[in-house]
C-alpha cells in the first residue's frame, strides 16, 4: 500500500521543531518547516558552461513531523554570463538536490531551471527564485520515493565575504511505497505535582523526579525537562517543570507539572 504524504518543508540552523499544518485524507498530512543556509564556493556537479558559477547550500538539520530531523545539500549554478536573450542578466540552471532524513535515509530531488531572466542585483534575484522539483528517487526507507513540488526562498541576503544567505522552503508531494508514515506522538507519564518539605534553615532543596516515554514506533524515548531531576528549588516558591519527548520521526509530546517547596 502507498503512502503519500504532502509536505511544506523549508530547510533554520540548529534543530528546530514545527507543528503540523492542516491535516488532510487518511495518509497524507501536511507539515511547514524552514532550513536556512549559508552559501559557500563548490565544485559545479555535472556538465555547465564555463560562465556558470557554482555555490553550496548546506541547510539544516530541522525536525520535521512525520519525517525526522532533515538536511538538504545541493551545489547551486548561476549562469553570470548567459547571452541573448539574457545579456547582462543572470539564470539559475537545473540541479539535483538531497534531504537527508537522520537515521532513515534521503529523498533524492531534481530540480528545474528558474524561469525567465533574472535582472538586478544578485541579492534580490539570483538568490531568490522559485523553482520546481521532482522526486527521483531515495534510499533507505525511501527507497522508490516519487512526487514533485516547489522550492522558493525567502529572507535572503548576502554575507560580507559576498556569498549569500537565506532560507528554502520545500512544497510538494512525496510518495513512498509501502512506507508507514509515523504521525504518533510518544505517549508521556509522571509529569505529577510535588510537595517537598525543606529541612530546617535551607533556603534551597534538590528535587528529583522520574518520566518515562514510550512510542508506539520507537519504544522507549528519552524525556527532557527543564528544570531537570535533581536541580535545586528554592523554598517557598512554586516551581513549573516542563518537559517533551520526541520520537525519532520528529513527533513530540509535552507536559508540565508543579514543583511546590514549603518549609517545615
């Protein structure tokens, strides 16, 4: 059986965790993510002319519901130099693209020339286009992946040493046969409210506490808290301790319980 899943992704540094979007037919679901990137000089990959300039655009990684935690990489050409009908403008060529999904595998993405001829400064047009895609394939588990969609860019800029920045968002449809989507968050326990008492004369106490989380994919999942067990409350005071657990296809569950520290 086919699951098809229609997604919005775009590629922020450092993870980053983003809500579903809408929902949609039983199978397919829709997500919104952003990756920046930074671009830098690289070798162009395939066959261009010698007026084609070629620029890194290593994005990632940002936690996409559904999927996992995702990267992209692709080398990215602009013709400086096209000629008629495009003298003293710039083209963005074809190129192929990956999103690499942590532990699970890539889809594999090929993506079409930006139409027309891009006039004005670098900053505002070459770095800025719209281009469609299509899905050519994948490993591990998406393995025979198919679909096609959209990459555009938004805030966009260039760095001192001239290389730009921006940020891509992904929209399109992937399709994976026999691949069972994961949309389940981690079921949380223990998240209960404390009373502690403080010794005599203590202004602060260490307070530990016990969560678990279990998948219905993953199995057990490591929980993170902030404040977390075993950190010192002050007496006196109500304390929220919040905590999430996230399974390997990005889902998360959150909850929050109260830490109250009296006196004697």
């Amino acid at each position: 059986m086919k699951r098809t899943v229609v997604f919005s992704a775009a590629l922020a540094a450092g993870i980053t965790l983003v809500p579903f979007a809408a929902g949609g037919a039983a199978g397919t679901f829709s997500v919104h993510a952003e990756m920046r990137w930074q671009g830098t000089a690289s070798q162009c990959v395939g066959s261009y002319p010698a007026s084609v300039t070629c620029y890194s655009h290593p994005g990632g990684p940002v936690a996409v519901p559904g999927l996992g935690v995702v990267s992209q990489s692709y080398s990215y050409p602009v013709d400086t130099n096209p000629g008629p009908p495009c003298s003293g403008g710039f083209q963005v060529l074809p190129y192929p693209a990956r999103l690499a999904v942590s532990g699970k595998g890539e889809i594999f993405l090929a993506v079409r020339a930006a139409e027309g001829c891009l006039q004005g400064p670098p900053s505002d047009t070459v770095l800025s286009p719209t281009q469609t895609f299509t899905v050519t394939g994948g490993s591990g588990v998406y393995a025979g992946a198919s679909g096609s969609g959209a990459v555009g860019r938004t805030r966009i800029g260039r760095l001192s040493n001239g290389h730009g920045y921006g940020t891509d968002v992904w929209e399109g449809t992937l399709v994976v046969p026999g691949f069972e989507f994961d949309l389940t968050p981690p079921r949380l326990t223990g998240a209960v409210g404390k009373v502690v008492r403080a010794p005599s004369r203590a202004t602060r106490v260490r307070v530990r506490y016990r969560l678990a989380a279990t998948d219905n994919v993953d199995g057990a999942v490591a929980v993170a808290c902030q404040p977390r067990s075993g950190s010192l409350f002050t007496v006196g005071r109500k304390t929220v301790v919040r905590c999430s657990a996230t399974d390997k296809s990005a889902n998360t569950m959150r909850a929050s319980f109260t830490v109250t520290v009296k006196r004697p």
